[in-house]
C-alpha cells in the first residue's frame, strides 16, 4: 500500500504499520462474525421524504464559466487550476 500511495517509509514503520493495520482487520473479522439481523438501520440514504424533511427541491442552475472556476483559485493558467507535481514517474 505504500508503494501505491508512493510513501517512502522506514523498516520501523513498516513494522508499526504492519501491526495497526492487522488490529484493525482482526476488528473487522469480529465485527462480520456478529448477528446484526435484528438491528434496524440508524439512517437511509432513499427514503420517503415526509412535510419535515429537510432536503431541498433540486432545481437546475445555471453553471459557472470557466473564468469564475477559477477566479478564487490561489495559482491559475490557461483557464485551469495551476497545483504542484505530485508524481514524478
């Protein structure tokens, strides 16, 4: 996963990082072992909006140019957001 994340990390982290990440899946397996089929779900993404909801009506706007994207940005060129080089492959 470091590699991925490109993190160049020391064989001390790689250790400690190593024993987290086996906690925290060891708590996982735990947490699948357990009988959930009686727990109601807290909260629904979907569900039948009531007088009380407080979603708002999706009403369609109109979009930002391209010059007003980016007249907030801190670094801007050519129409786009200017950011620092993260990969260097």
């Amino acid at each position: 996963m470091a590699e991925l994340a490109n993190l160049a990390l020391t064989n001390e982290e790689i250790v400690r990082l190593t024993h987290d990440m086996d906690g925290i899946l060891t708590h996982m397996d735990k947490l699948n072992d357990l009988d959930t089929s009686g727990v109601e779900p807290m909260s629904q993404v979907l569900y039948d909006a009531e007088e009380t909801a407080t979603l708002r009506e999706d009403l369609e706007r109109p979009t930002l140019s391209n010059a007003e994207a980016v007249a907030n940005a801190p670094v801007a060129g050519a129409g786009y957001y200017k950011v620092p080089r993260v990969i260097e492959r």
